[in-house]
C-alpha cells in the first residue's frame, strides 16, 4: 500500500524536522544535525525496503530501532517523532482500526512519564489528528479500490458470458437457416419435384399416343395438367409457410437485438407491434432491422437517451414503422450519411421516410404500402 507509506513517512520527516529545529532553538550542536541526518537515513531506508517488499518485516524493524534511538535520546525531546512510529508500529501491527486507541493510550502515557512543552505536546496532537483523518481517507479510498476491482471483475465476466451468448445466437440462427433451407429443398424435392416430373411423363406419353388414340391422349394430358395444379398448389401453399416463417424470424430478430442492446448500453428498450405482422414480405423485414440497427448506433452516438422504442403497426395495406428514444435532441439537425442511408434503403423498398427531432427525442417514421 504505497500511499500508506508515504503518508507515514511524511509524518515522520515533519516530526523529526520540527523536533530538532526545537532543540537546536535552545542551542546548537552538530551532534543533533548528524542525528537528524540519521533518522533521516533511516527513515528513506525504511521507506524503500518498503517499496522493495525484501527481506519481510525488516521495515518494522527499522521503526522499532528508530523508537528505541528516539527514546534513548529524550522521549521528551523527540515526542512527535515517538508519536508518529508508534501509530505505524501498531498499524502494521494490529491494523487501523486498533491504531487510534493503541496510539492514544501509549501517547498518553508517554506525555504522563515525559511530559514535554506544550508547543510540541500542541504540534503532536495536530500531527496524529491530521494523520488519522488521512489514513481514515486512505482506509475508504482502498474500500473503494476493492469494490471497483470486484466490479470491474464482475463486468469482465458478464462481457465474456454476453460474447458467449452472442456466438451462440448466431450459431443457433446459422442453424436455423440451414434447417430451413433443407426444409425447403426436401419439400420441393418430395412434393413439387414428384409432381413435374410426373406432369412431364405423362405429355411425352400424350404426345406419343396422340395421332394412333386422341382420346387417351387428351385423358392424359388433363392428368398432367391436375398434377400441374396441384403443384403449383403446393409451391403457393410453400410460399406461404415460407412467409410465415420469415414474420416469426423477424421478430425474433428485432426482439433479440432489442435485448441485446439494452443488456451492453443500460438502455431500456420495448418492441410494440400490431396488426397483421405476418403479413409482411421478406424485404421490409429486412428494411425494419437495418433501420433499427442504424437508429441504435446513432442513439450511442449522438443521444443522452435511457429508452429506445419501435413500434410496428399494419393496418389493411399500410405499414408504420416508428422509431422513438428520449434523449434530447436539438430541433434543427442535419442528416449525416446514416440518416441518408435510411432514407434511401426506405425509397428503394417503396416507402417514404420521416424524421423529427425535437427536445423531448428523435424519432425516424416509415410507411410503406403493401402490393396485392
């Protein structure tokens, strides 16, 4: 704890500094320059075999020599500095909470066997008071320290289990996209394939029988032409299946990155849709996600937002998309090219697009008209 024992070390330079400025105002002798000098030493030495951590304990020792020299010299006379390694003594000893009483009571003590002046008796008290509302602060900083690095520890594993999350939701859509297709392929391959294959037989044979037995012929040929019917059947009734996959894929989408980016950016988000959903062709499906995405990572750019909302509605044959956040937005905006993207892939797909920004949000609306 390098802050610590810099903070002892300070106390303790001051305590010997003030001491012997003290005693050299009564008369001047070398001998307590040189034994400011040594404490001074001793003191810098203690503070890098601190730093070092090598061999163990040999700092505590250094303080108990430098209070035992102190209490040979005249405790009376280097107080504060008795003072000041007594407190780190019993704080590496007993730690902080059991440091101010210690150090109070031995202080006490000290003062009652040796009582000094009052100006030093004064300077101690200031310099323990001063040092304990510092190491209280210490003692909160490294609380603090410890919380953060449990919570950037915690964060680190919420990130690695979202990635995880992450490949494994696009694993499971890669997955679910073959499925479909194989699906698809063993539909067309069992029912629709049959069929045709079948329809053409049977007109090779009409065409072979025609001139020897039109009446066989034509019975064959409105065979061919049931089983055409009922293939094209089957391809309209494989569309349709096909669209609804494609309205539950769409939502599950939108829904999933809706989640996604609420759990990584403390957004709130809602998904709101209405009416006939399943309605909608593959390529609006497409147009809804690419806007949402674009409409998030302009919200982390250029927004204060804390919600997010899209909104789905189909009535008859319009579409109405909107996208709405709360952040406060100005009134008069440019559109970058984000915004121009938007914009161009909702012409391209048949619709029109809007965008108002206001003090209460941004919101991006889209209309498209349905065909048939």
């Amino acid at each position: 704890m390098k802050e610590r024992e810099l903070l002892y070390f300070g106390a303790e330079l001051l305590a010997v500094a003030v001491s012997l400025a003290m005693l050299m105002a009564d008369h001047f002798e070398a001998g307590q320059v040189l034994t400011g000098l040594s404490f001074v030493c001793a003191l810098t030495g203690k503070l890098l075999v601190q730093r070092i951590g090598k061999p163990r304990r040999l700092d505590l020792v250094i303080c108990l020599v430098c209070a035992a020299v102190s209490f040979a010299i005249g405790p009376e006379k280097l107080f504060p500095l008795l003072a000041v390694l007594f407190a780190e003594i019993t704080d590496r000893l007993a730690g902080f909470r059991h440091s101010l009483q210690l150090t109070t009571a031995l202080t006490v003590l000290f003062w009652i066997l040796f009582p000094c002046s009052f100006f030093l008796t004064a300077f101690t008290l200031s310099v323990l008071t001063l040092l304990f509302v510092a190491r209280l602060f210490l003692e909160r900083l490294i609380q603090c320290r410890s919380l953060l690095a449990r919570q950037r520890e915690e964060n680190e594993k919420l990130h690695s289990r979202l990635s995880d999350n992450r490949r494994l939701i696009k694993t499971l859509q890669y997955a679910a996209r073959l499925e479909e297709r194989n699906r698809l392929a063993a539909r067309i391959h069992d029912k629709i394939g049959h069929g045709v294959s079948g329809s053409i037989l049977l007109l090779e044979a009409a065409m072979l029988t025609m001139e020897q037995s039109p009446a066989a012929s034509r019975k064959t040929v409105e065979q061919a032409v049931s089983n055409l019917r009922e293939s094209v059947d089957d391809i309209r009734m494989s569309l349709r299946s096909e669209r609804s996959t494609r309205s539950e894929a769409g939502l599950s989408e939108i829904k999933l990155e809706l989640a996604r980016f609420s759990d990584a950016h403390a957004v709130r988000t809602a998904f709101k849709p209405s009416g006939r959903v399943e309605e909608l062709p593959g390529y609006l499906w497409n147009c809804i996600y690419e806007t949402l995405l674009e409409a998030l990572t302009n919200l982390l750019k250029h927004s204060d937002a804390t919600a997010f909302t899209l909104r789905l509605s189909v009535a008859s044959k319009i579409v109405r998309v909107e996208f709405r956040d709360n952040g406060r937005a100005a009134e008069q905006f440019e559109k970058g090219m984000g915004l121009e993207t938007i914009e161009e892939r909702v012409i391209l797909n048949g619709g029109r697009c809007f965008f108002q920004s206001s003090s209460t949000g941004f919101v991006i609306t889209q209309i498209f008209l349905l065909e048939g």
